[in-house]
C-alpha cells in the first residue's frame, strides 16, 4: 500500500475517475491500513531505509559468486545504499569494478529481495545479488543470475512493476515492446486501488455534502461483491503465472496499456495466459507465483466447488494471520468442508488427532525457478508426496535445443476460437518465444491475410517471427506492412532494418535506419544499428561517429563498447580500443566478445602471459565457441605453447567442423611437426571451405614442394596469383619464381 507519500498518475481510466494518493484511503480507513502496510503486498516495493531493512548492509554484507568468479558487496554511507561489483585481474588487483545506487527494493522479504536501480533515463535495472530469508537471512544471487555470465543491464518490465507497485508514471502512448521506461517517482508498494479500482469518484463523493452510503458505497469497486470469477481475477492479475521460463505465459492484447487493468472487469479482456501441452514434462512444475493460483486450479477442492472456493476464502488481503493463529485459521477453512470426514477419520484411527491441515495436505516444496525459496504448495492433496520437497536445488538454465518446443495452449481462459481476433493470439503465442515457431509462423501469416487488423504490432511480429525462420524476405515483407500502418513507428522501421540487413541488402537497411533517426534522434538503439551497417561496410570514421552518438545517449548501451574497440583495433586505434576495452568490461565483465579482443591485441604486442590470460576468461564465459577456440590457438601458438595450441584448435573443429581458419591453424601446427601429408590434408579442407582464401593455397604450395609435388605446388601458387590481395599475388609469384615457373 502506497502510504508513502506517492503520487499516483494511472494508465487510462475513465474522465469521471482518476487514482489517487493511497494516504487519502488510510484517511478514513486507518486500522486497515496499518494491517494491510505488514502483509507481504503492502511491502513489495520500497526505497530502502533503516527502517525497512531486514538484511544488513555493515556486517557479513559481501559475496563470492564463484560461478562468474565475481565479488559483491551491499554497503550504504549517508543514507544511500549500495551494491559494488568487482572482480580481480591479472595482476591480482581489483578490476572491472562497478558501484550503483540501490534506489528501489523488490520483495517484502518474506521469502525474497530484490535490489533496483534506476538510470538517467528511467529503466530501472535488477542487480545481481539479491536476498533470502531462508536459513535465517542470507546474500545469493537473484533468480537467474545464477549463471557464468550474470546479466548486468537486466531491464525491469513493466509487468514486473505491475505485480510489486502501484500505478507508476510511463510516457504517454508506449508501444507493445518498447523499452521499459518509468517517470518521475515510483509509487511505494502494491496500494488499495489495485483491487479497489482508481478512488477519485469514490473520494469526491465520500467528501462532498450529501451523499448517501449506498452512493459512497458504489462509488468504489468492493470486491466483496463481485462475482467469484472476478474476484479471483483480482487475485490472478498477479498471482497466476503458467511459468517463468521461456515460454508466453501472458500475452497483454495490444489495444490495452501496461497499468491499464480495473477491478471488477474480466481479466481475459486485459491479458491472455498460455500454457505448456499436457503431457509434456511439465504437469507438476513448481513455480515461484505458479505455487499459488495455477496449483490451487490443479486441486479437487477447486475444481468440485464449482466457483465458491475463492483465494480469499483462505485468504484476507488486508491481514496476515502468523504462527499458530495462522495454523488454527486456515485449517478451521478447510474444515467448512472436511469436519465430518475428519472426525470420522480420526475416530477409527485413520487420522492424526493434530488440527494442522495444511502441513500435510499443502506442504512446503522449494520452488525450482527461485531456487533459495521454499512456498506452501496450494495444490491440495490428500497425501503428500514421498519425495524430499525442501532438498536443494541448483538453479538450471537450459540451452535453446532444452527449452520447450511444442504447442502453446491456451489456460486462461481455457479454450480460444480458431477464427476471430482470439485466434491471432493464440498464432501469436507459438512464435512469439519461437516455442512452437514452424508451425505457428504459418499460421499467423494466414490470420493476418484473413483477418488484416490495423495494429501495426501485429506485423512487427510476425517479420520477427519469418526472421526466427531463417526468411528475411518474408520478414521484410511483414516489417514493411507495419510501417505502412504506423509509419512514425521505430520498432517498425528497426524490424525492417533488421530483416533488410539479414537479407543482404544493406544500402536499404541503413536508409531506413537514418528514416528512423530522423523520427526519433535520441533512440540510441538506431544509432548503434547504424553503426554497426557502417562497420560491416568498412566505413570506420562515420561508424565511430554514429557509434558515439549511440553512447552518448545511452551509457549503458549492451555491446556498444566492445564494438567502439572492435571498430578502433581496426583502425589502427590501439589506445583508444583499450580505453573502450575497459569500459565494456566495467559495465559487463562477462563480455566474451572483449575478452576475446582484447586477448588478441596483447597478442600482437607480445605480451602473451597476460594475453592468454584473457583468452582463458573469452573461453571460459562463452565456452565451445570456436571463433575464441580458434583465437586462442594462434595466441598460444605465437607463444611457443604448441601442444595447448594443437588442442585449441582440434576443440575449435570439434565445435564448428566448417571453420575454415581452424584447419589452417591444425595444418601449420603439423607442419612444426613436420607431419607434412596430414598438414595438406588440413590445408585442402580449409580451400574446400573457403575457395576464395588464397593465403592458404601458398601454405599449401610450401607442403607440397617440400613433399616432392612440384606439378601440384605450382598449380596452387597460380590460384593464388588470382588473389584480390596484392600481397598474396606477390609472395605466389615469389614463388613461382623460385620453382623457376615464371
């Protein structure tokens, strides 16, 4: 409950109605609003202090996260609080050091906490290390950061506020997609109107002369009359969540804004919720908000009241019974149902005499997404399971090939038409996190023919869609009807962009790209793209200009960096590719790609301890790579490390057979070892992959002479002669020379 002086801006509601500051609903409603600001929804979301701190942030406040070989501390000096990351480098010294202000804290702490921070342009970002209460309280890292490479720019989204606040502040006419931007101050906590509805009309008529009960009584949504359905609608707007995992569990319809949902209406004209196939693997998932409401669905006792079990039949959302007040509450619920059977049971022994009912029918299980946090389990059983519930958990990030891949369902509700505008949801939902993308692509594209809706969203997906599918033709195609409906649309035009550039044309691509610019020149994103055209074109000053712009804009633009130094080192710019070396690892230490850079310009300097130092970090944060395998091999080779060069190169085939540079880098290696034939052996398959690589045919040509095959030496030294590469043509015609050929 916003108690705290927020001031709350809505998404659309009608003229005659308009939320409020929640300090006015503790006005007239104090008692209730003191027990509603200790539950766990009253508490959701705060700016941290003193007196809302449960973990501690001067003793036992740092962390070793071994996985990423990464330290963390949370400290808090003048009243700020603080999350520091760090790291120690080759010479034993703290490197890639970050320190941001934690302005925001997600999770009452019942179970959990999570830290937010806030950027110039107001996204808010999930740090690393969050909190646990289980254990008596303890540091780990937030659910998925768990991993080798933790997200360090993680946005938060809007649906996430949407469960754990108010009705924040959002610039006006945000597109479906768009980043997740947040004005002003954010409201503190989940407060009265989110199950109220928005109280202007109710607090005017409250306030003004004359008014009746039933006038001030029906001014405001009372959930307590609302039908079941709609009542549990309440609860499921943020408590009923299919999974966590890659996989659409809600897809919000694009005619309705983030915070645009009213008490009292039906939760399906707001949002549609998507589940797995039944029997795939995933019947008894254990999920963090999936323990709640989609378990309680699974149970009997929900299925055969038909409607009247409720949540707030167990449940009063402004009052949390604890300890074993709680245990006598709930399980004197269950028996409003269950008294005869128990008594019966327990009088011919089949039964303890304990009154705890939900010990044994709702038992503790650790949820496997939020891997330190153990939840009561509302699927109701008659007897538990036999299985250790509470035993540790690793927290698993599956590959893509590991992700579900097979048909979406629809779950709430339950059945959607094949035809109409319901049916394009559903088409949406198999591409949208490409679970079930073949067939869903196809389908999608036939309901948009039919159906031609004037949402420019719609189209923007299904070019991402035909994109995912390997066909930017199509994709192009799609991208270009979105912009035809919303020509002012830059996710549009950047899809487009997108599906031009993966389809080789890349003179389009840009000039829709500058379209973009020119609409909205401070979308850093644009920028970056552009860039990135000029790079790949070989335009390096106008690519570092653009480039600029793009950071400039965005400080902490994902890859931006690593790419400013990529674009330096090829321009011969070595100091200032360091410079933005260090700033791309200070905002993402897991950063392969300027691991793997910056391993290569030491190499080129000579300064092989510390460059293979940074191939081992390429490796290890992107491993079975074979682009950093295959770089790593030459650097150890120019070492003199031969044997660790040899399986460098033989782990970089091993992971991408096809990469040509890898052969050549085996055959040269077999050479020193004077294994002459395997080494042509080596050299030919890279030509076979690579005809065009004429380096390799005077490599060839060398192996050759040295075996006694002048006839098949010279005829590979004059295909190199046909080289583009002055260089090239020059050392074949050396050789020929010396073969007395030319």
């Amino acid at each position: 409950m916003a108690l705290a002086g927020s001031t709350l801006t809505a998404a659309p509601a009608p003229p005659t109605n308009r939320y409020v500051d929640s300090n006015v609903c503790a006005g007239c409603h104090a008692e209730m609003a003191r027990n509603y600001l200790q539950t766990g929804m009253g508490r959701s979301f705060f700016r941290p202090s003193a007196a809302s701190t449960v973990e501690t942030h001067t003793s036992n406040n740092q962390f070793y996260h071994s996985l990423s070989d990464t330290h963390y501390s949370m400290d808090q000096r003048g009243g700020t609080y603080y999350q520091r990351r760090w790291q120690i480098g080759f010479d034993g010294k703290e490197a890639n050091v970050e320190e941001l202000t934690i302005d925001y804290v997600l999770g009452s702490g019942d179970h959990a906490r999570s830290y937010l921070h806030k950027t110039m342009r107001g996204t808010l970002i999930e740090l690393p290390l969050g909190w646990y209460a289980e254990q008596g309280g303890g540091w780990g890292m937030s659910p998925g950061f768990d991993s080798r490479r933790p997200a360090t720019r993680r946005l938060v989204p809007y649906e996430c506020v949407f469960c754990h606040n108010g009705y924040p502040q959002i610039p006006a006419n945000r597109a479906p997609g768009a980043e997740p931007v947040f004005s002003g101050e954010l409201p503190q906590g989940i407060d009265c109107q989110r199950c109220h509805g928005p109280g202007g009309r109710h607090v005017a008529i409250a306030g003004g002369p004359g008014a009746t009960p039933e006038q001030i009584r029906s001014s405001i949504v009372n959930p307590a009359r609302l039908s079941p359905k709609q009542r549990l609608d309440l609860c499921f707007q943020c408590h009923l969540e299919t999974t966590s995992t890659a996989f659409p569990a809600l897809i919000r319809r694009f005619n309705r804004r983030p915070f645009s949902f009213v008490p009292g209406e039906p939760l399906d004209a707001f949002e549609l919720s998507f589940d797995h196939a039944p029997g795939t693997g995933h019947d008894d998932k254990f999920e963090i908000v999936g323990s709640s409401a989609y378990r309680l669905r699974k149970s009997r006792c929900f299925r055969e009241s038909k409607g009247a079990l409720t949540c707030d039949t167990c449940h009063d959302p402004h009052r949390i019974p604890r300890g074993d007040g709680a245990v006598r509450h709930y399980s004197q619920v269950c028996r409003q149902c269950h008294a005869n059977a128990f008594n019966e049971l327990v009088s011919r022994g089949a039964h303890p005499t304990a009154g705890d009912c939900v010990t044994c029918h709702m038992p503790k299980r650790r949820t496997e997404d939020v891997v330190h946090v153990v939840m009561t389990d509302h699927l109701i059983q008659r007897r538990p399971p036999s299985r250790d519930l509470l035993a540790g958990l690793a927290e698993h990030h599956p590959t893509e090939a590991e992700e579900y891949h097979g048909e979406v369902v629809p779950y709430d509700p339950p059945a959607l038409p094949r035809s109409g505008p319901d049916a394009l949801y559903l088409a949406l939902a198999q591409v949208s996190m490409q679970n079930n993308l073949r067939a869903g692509v196809v389908e999608l594209d036939r309901l948009l023919a039919a159906q031609q809706p004037p949402e420019a969203e719609w189209y923007i997906q299904l070019g991402n869609a035909w994109l995912s599918s390997g066909e930017p033709r199509k994709a192009a195609a799609a991208s270009e009807r979105a912009v035809r409906l919303k020509p002012q649309s830059v996710r549009a035009l950047q899809a487009l962009a997108q599906a031009f550039r993966a389809s080789g044309d890349v003179s389009r691509a840009g000039e829709v790209l500058r379209r973009a610019i020119q609409i909205a020149p401070s979308d850093a994103s644009s920028w970056y793209q552009l860039a990135t055209l000029s790079s790949g074109s070989g335009r390096l000053t106008e690519a570092l200009e653009q480039l600029e712009k793009a950071i400039k804009l965005d400080l902490d633009l994902p890859g931006a960096y690593t790419t400013m130094a990529a674009i330096r080192a090829a321009a011969r710019q070595s100091d200032a590719a360091q410079d933005a070396l260090r700033e791309a690892l200070r905002i993402d230490p897991y950063d392969a790609a300027a691991w793997d850079l910056a391993g290569r310009a030491l190499a080129e300097k000579g300064q092989f301890p510390e460059s293979l130092y940074n191939f081992q970090k390429a490796n290890y944060y992107r491993p079975n790579f074979a682009p950093y395998l295959y770089e790593y091999g030459v650097a150890l080779s120019s070492a003199g490390k031969l044997e660790r060069a040899q399986e460098m190169a033989d782990a970089a085939l091993k992971a991408d057979p096809n990469l040509a540079e890898a052969h050549v880098l085996r055959g040269r290696l077999l050479v020193q070892k004077r294994q002459l034939p395997e080494a042509a052996t080596e050299y030919r398959e890279a030509i076979g992959l690579r005809p065009d690589f004429a380096r390799v045919r005077l490599d060839l040509a060398s192996v050759l002479a040295a075996q006694g095959d002048m006839e098949q030496a010279v005829e590979q030294l004059r295909e190199a002669l046909k080289s583009n590469d002055p260089e090239t043509a020059r050392l074949a015609v050396d050789a020929l020379r010396r073969l007395g050929r030319r």
